[in-house]
C-alpha cells in the first residue's frame, strides 16, 4: 500500500487552501508539484498549532508512493525529515515534547492518531470515542475520560476509514454504521451521523496481544479450576455448548480459552460477522460475513456461512454469535451429526438463553410450532455457560447448566455449577462458583471418550458429608 492511497482522505478533495490543524495536503483539480512550505514560528504557537503545521510539511515532503507497509523503514524516514525540519525552522523542543511530537505524527501516518497509545496500552480493555473531543476508556472494569481528541468530526472519519477501507467495508449516510476488526483482531463498532447526534462513535473492544490462557481465567478469579476441567472434559467429548451473556461479559474470551481443548487433529469452521476469535489450531477455516454493498447487492449473512459450512466437512463449527434467524440453522448443524460445536448469544440468565434462540429459530419465517422448536433446542444444545460483568467490573462464570430434556411444554435444565457470591468487600465482589452435587446425565459420553472426572469436581464428596 502506498503513502498515498494511505492518506486517499486526506489527498483525494480539491482545496484551494491547506488545513493545518488536519494534515491535509495541499490540492488542486490538476496535478501539480508540491513544494513545501516553509514554517514561521511566532510567539503565539500553541504545541498543537506547531505539531499540525510540521506535520503538514512532512507530509508534503514525503515520498507519495512510500509503502507504508515497511513500518520499520517508514519510521526511520520519518524521524530523519522530523529533525530536519526541526533544525531547519529553528524551532526548539523539549525531549519530552519532541519525542510526544514525532509519536504523535508516526500515529496520524501509520496508525490510528490519538487512538494509538491507547490501543498499545494494554491496560485499556475498551475504547469509545463519542465525537471528535470525548474519548473515554475502560481500566480494569471502569470506565474513565482521557485527555485525548481528535482535531474535528471530519478527523475522526479519516480514522473511521482507515479502520474500514482495508477490510473492504464502507461507512457512510446510507450506511451509518458498521461492525469491522483492526488487524489484532479487536472488534470495532462505527455510528456515525445522521443516527449519531454526537458525531462519528467508535466503540473498540480490546483484544490482549497474547490470548487469555486458562490459567490467567483461573488466576483472575473468573472461574475455578474445577470447572476448567469440567468443560474441557465436555469439550473433547464433542459436548454441544453455548456461553451467555451480557454485554462485556468475556463470552468471546471464554470461547477462544474453550477452544483451545479441541484435538489438534479436528477440522474447525470458524463463523462471525468480524473475525476476532484467535483460535491457535492449525487446521482452522475463518468465515467472514459480509454486508451488502452501495447498490445493495452482494450481502453475505452468517445464516448463509452456517448453511456453507455443513458442505466444508467439519468436525467442528464455531459461531462467533448468534443474533438472528442463523439460530435455527445452528441447532442443525448441532441435531446432524455436528457434535462439539460451539456458540455465544446475549441473554441474562440461562433461561433467557433459550427463550432468545426459541425466539430467534423463529425468526427464519418457517412456521415451526413452538413444541418442535423446543425439542430442537433441547436435542441440540448440552450445556449453557453463563458469564456475567460483576458490580466491581469483574468478570465470572455464574453458572453451568445442562439441558436435560422436554416436560410438557418446558425445556429441563439442571444446574451443575453455581456462583455463590459471600460478600462485597474493599470493591470486590467475593464469591465462588460452586458445584450442586449432581453428575450431568451426559457423563456417559465423557467416559466414553476415555475421559474419567473425579466425583470431587461436582462436589459429590462434599454432599456425602
């Protein structure tokens, strides 16, 4: 990728004047030489005013047709012309404010301007930007303003589409929001006017560099190493699961640590709207959903990949997240000889869980009367994990639940694992997932793979005394 088609937002519209408080280059409807411009500090500069301007002349000095996919070479360039430009104006920096300045121009070039030291401190767990001048933050489960802006709303779309362009999506009055990934993989949600009244809104959830392992899970008190062994037992015993949840309540981080149990040897089908999972298999297939284009044609919808997939030969099939009529194509793949497969899907409470896929199997338009969906959703699915985002920001698997079959009308469910919260203490919520003493009725398919878990896991030990 070029220098140019990097900046294409900033180079693209005919100006009769340059915007130095944006960077953008200077352009006239006909090609012509550009020829940089020198700086006039006065006495008056703020820091901002002087960081816009020399950006503006590194720019312009900058080879168009640089690829900026050589970071390493491009910083090098980068820092030569800075100093330069530096010396050759005569203006004078502090260390700490020239080293904040250079940073501060390699962010606007190569990453994601004032969203960059923020996506590299990995203290941040979210990012939301709520127009151009309120950008606020989420440090170990709270949320906090910091003392970051964009320029202006037509700055913070430059971002947008830098964050868009590559992965062949587009943002724009006919389509005023959508769900894209930066390259890390962490998920972004867009909103921009007119359904926006603040301006363009950027919601980034974090992905750690290194993926949360199980004994990260464990050591942050998310879950107990009890029911780590547990689930991996059902894991590999190709156990149907579906984790549940809120919003920001780890689903998708439990779903990478869950399918890290999965044999090497299995052939996996992954399926989301923005791909984020970072599942460390070698033998994996990434499905990408794809929204419709200008003309409104072309749309591919998870429905259509879960639908594909079951033609892929998988041994497993993992949905990122169900959200609409897909449900129904899910339960499926899970009724057909699909066994292990796994999915997420909002809900408040297990039981909610059901009544969401139940609701949403309906939306596919097939008539199903409400008994036979039912029956689907307790053949397919095994067990239902439910997290939960803490009052102190944490968060925790509540519970572990097994689908045990139909009674009437109603859909049996039987707790194997429960969290006991004992107290809230210093801003901690204290408490324990705990087994309740009953075995799954599915116990017989874990022995069957081989896989033999002490009575101690489900507390049976504990009840006997």
């Amino acid at each position: 990728m070029s220098l140019l088609s990097r900046l294409s937002g900033e180079t693209s519209t005919p100006n009769n004047h340059q915007d130095a408080g944006s960077g953008i280059l200077r352009t006239t409807p006909t090609p012509v030489k550009r020829v940089p411009t020198p700086i006039q500090p006065t006495g008056t500069d703020t820091y901002q005013d002087l960081k816009n301007r020399v950006q503006a002349k590194l720019l312009s000095t900058l080879d168009p047709s640089m690829d900026v996919t050589k970071v390493a070479e491009v910083r090098r360039t980068i820092q030569e012309l800075f100093e330069q430009i530096l010396n050759e104006e005569n203006i004078v920096l502090s260390r700490p404010e020239r080293a904040r300045m250079y940073e501060q121009i390699v962010a606007e070039i190569l990453g994601f301007g004032p969203l960059q030291p923020l996506l590299e401190d990995d203290t941040i767990t979210e990012i939301m930007v709520n127009g151009a001048r309120n950008i606020y933050v989420e440090r170990r489960g709270k949320i906090q303003r910091v003392p970051l802006s964009f320029e202006d709303n037509e700055h913070v779309m430059r971002i947008i589409e830098r964050i868009v362009a590559p992965l062949g999506r587009r943002v724009d009055e006919s389509s005023p929001y959508v769900d894209a990934r930066l390259p890390d993989g962490s998920r972004v949600n867009i909103v921009i006017p007119p359904i926006s009244l603040v301006g363009p809104v950027i919601t980034i959830r974090k992905f750690a560099r290194n993926p949360i392992t199980v004994d990260q899970l464990i050591q942050f008190g998310s879950i107990t190493p009890e029911a780590i062994q547990f689930l991996d037992a059902c894991v590999k015993a190709r156990i149907n699961i579906v984790i549940s949840g809120g919003t920001g309540s780890g689903k998708t981080t439990l779903l990478n640590v869950l399918s890290g149990f999965i044999p090497p040897d299995e052939r996996i089908i992954t399926i989301e709207n923005a791909a984020e999972l970072q599942l460390r298999q070698e033998h994996v297939v990434t499905l990408e959903s794809r929204p419709p284009n200008i003309e409104g044609r072309g749309e591919i919808t998870i429905r259509q990949l879960v639908i594909n997939a079951l033609r892929m030969r998988p041994d497993r099939i993992i949905v990122g997240e169900i959200r609409d009529e897909a449900a129904l194509d899910m339960l499926q793949a899970m009724n057909t000889g699909h066994d292990g497969s796994m999915t997420t899907c909002h809900s408040n409470s297990p039981r909610d869980t059901l009544a969401r896929i139940e609701t949403m199997t309906m939306m596919a338009g097939m008539d199903l009367p409400s008994r036979a969906i039912r029956e689907q959703i307790a053949s397919a699915i095994d067990l239902v994990v439910h997290q939960e985002r803490m009052r102190d920001g944490t968060r925790k698997v509540v519970s572990i639940s097994e689908i045990t079959g139909m009674e009437g009308e109603v859909i049996t469910m039987t707790d194997l694992f429960v969290f006991e919260q004992t107290g809230y203490e210093n801003g901690k919520v204290v408490g324990r997932l705990r087994p309740t003493g009953l075995r799954p009725k599915f116990m017989e398919k874990i022995e069957s793979a081989g896989i033999h878990l002490p009575p101690s896991i489900f507390g049976m030990m504990e009840r006997r005394r």
